[in-house]
C-alpha cells in the first residue's frame, strides 16, 4: 500500500542519512612530520612534488615499478594524473608536512590504503602505496 511504501522509504532515508552523518563526521588523524620511511612520508613527499609541478621528480621517487612500468604509462601520468591531483594537493597538505588521515585499510597484497581528508565538506581521497625493499611507493594516482 501507499502507506508501507511511505513508511519504507522513510525507514530507509533515516538510515543512509545516519550512516553518511557517522560516516562523515568520523575523526580524522592529524598526521605531523612521520618518519622518513613511514607511509604518511611517502604521500606527503609525493603531494609536494606533484603541488610544485615536478612531475617527473614525483614518478622517480614515488612511483612503483610495477605502476610506472613504461615510457607509455609515464607519459599518460604527466599528462592526465598528476595535473588532476596537482588540483587538490594543496587542500590534502594541512602545512609543511602534515596530512589529515580520515581512514586506513591494510590491502591483500601488502599495501595500504589510506583515505586523506583534502578539501573540508569533501569526500576523502584514496592513496594506494606498497612497501617494496623497504620503501613505500604510491600504486595509483
């Protein structure tokens, strides 16, 4: 009837909008000047470079070999995403060397995930890094 539908509708409304308020209002972590070889140093490090335009200084230090595995790949991350990130790198620095971790997520393969809070009123963003031979490279953009 109508009425169940209404009712549903509504049950389910409260719901989402409970979850997005818990969701959005989680606490996030104020991450200050981290170890050199922590995570948090390797996507700090990589925000500045791609914030100064040094794109080729950025898939040098923090690009993963199994990522930036060619002269093709490279090209098309200069091209298409570092710019797209150089638009938001400057909201994920919070200062010098601090970043503002909203959530982090161990991966299958090693890695992690962890989601930066960029711009207030926004969606975190995903960083997707792995530890290889005791460093930690960025996996995506």
């Amino acid at each position: 009837s109508q009425v169940t539908r209404r009712l549903f509708v509504l049950i389910l409304s409260v719901g989402l909008i409970g979850t997005f308020a818990m969701t959005a209002g989680a606490a996030t972590k104020k991450i200050s000047k981290p170890a050199k070889d922590s995570v948090y140093a390797a996507i700090i490090g990589g925000l500045k470079l791609v914030d100064a335009g040094k794109y080729d200084k950025r898939i040098n230090t923090y690009c993963h070999k199994d990522t930036c595995h060619n002269s093709n790949v490279k090209k098309a991350y200069k091209k298409y995403n570092l710019p797209a990130l150089s638009k938001v790198s400057s909201h994920c620095l919070k200062g010098a060397d601090t970043i503002h971790v909203h959530k982090e997520k161990d991966k299958a393969d090693g890695g992690k995930k962890i989601f930066i809070k960029c711009k207030d009123g926004g969606m975190p963003r995903p960083f997707h890094l792995l530890k290889d031979g005791g460093k930690w490279y960025w996996t995506n953009v």
